[in-house]
C-alpha cells in the first residue's frame, strides 16, 4: 500500500462526516450496488461527499486493504466503517441509517427571520 494513497484516503475520511466510495457519481452511479447505496443516503435528507473509484484507481487498489472491506461502495460516517450496499440498505430500512447520517450531518445554522 502506498503512504501517499492511505494519506489521502485517511484524510478524505476525517474530513468529511458521510463519505461514500463508490463507482461512478451519485448523479450516473456505474453499478447497481452505489444506486442502491446512493437511493438510501439521498432519502435520509443529508449532505455526504463521495470518490468516485473509478477515476481514483490507486485509491481503489488500497482501500480495500486498507479498511479491511473488500467490496465498494463503502460507507463512512463519523470516521467509521458502516460498510457496503447490503447493511446500508438494511440499516435504512430500519431506521439507523438515518439517524446515524442525521447525528453525523454537520450542523447548519438556520436563521432567524
């Protein structure tokens, strides 16, 4: 595993709350499993950044072995490992994915009027 490339991977964790590796982009996922994933994350109302592995094939050749997940998408919230398309989609249909993705979310000021 490359030093720059675990670099980089632990500082797009730590930087954003709902971070989604995934194939493609949210707008044209490129396979089924990050269309699921993504139909999830989009419900619970909240904003998550997301890699796109396919155009950052180094990060896809060490994240894997890095977050000890062998599969994409992978899930991270708060800095931790939530996991790939089957336990999101689980923790959506009952409920803890969006109260996890709601208590990770950023808080945004709202204003008074």
């Amino acid at each position: 595993m490359s030093e720059e490339v675990v670099a980089t991977i632990k500082e797009q964790i730590e930087s954003n709350p709902i971070l989604l590796y995934m194939k493609g982009s949210p707008e044209a996922p490129q396979c089924g499993f990050s269309a699921q994933t993504i139909q999830c994350l989009i419900a619970c109302g909240e904003r998550f950044a997301y890699v796109d592995i396919l155009s950052n094939p180094d990060i896809r050749a060490t994240l894997p072995g890095y977050a000890n997940w062998p599969t994409f998408p992978q899930l991270y919230v708060g800095g931790e490992l939530i996991g790939g398309c089957d336990i999101v989609v689980e923790m959506f249909e009952s409920g803890e994915l969006e109260s996890l993705i709601k208590e990770a979310a950023p808080a945004t000021e709202e204003s008074e009027e």
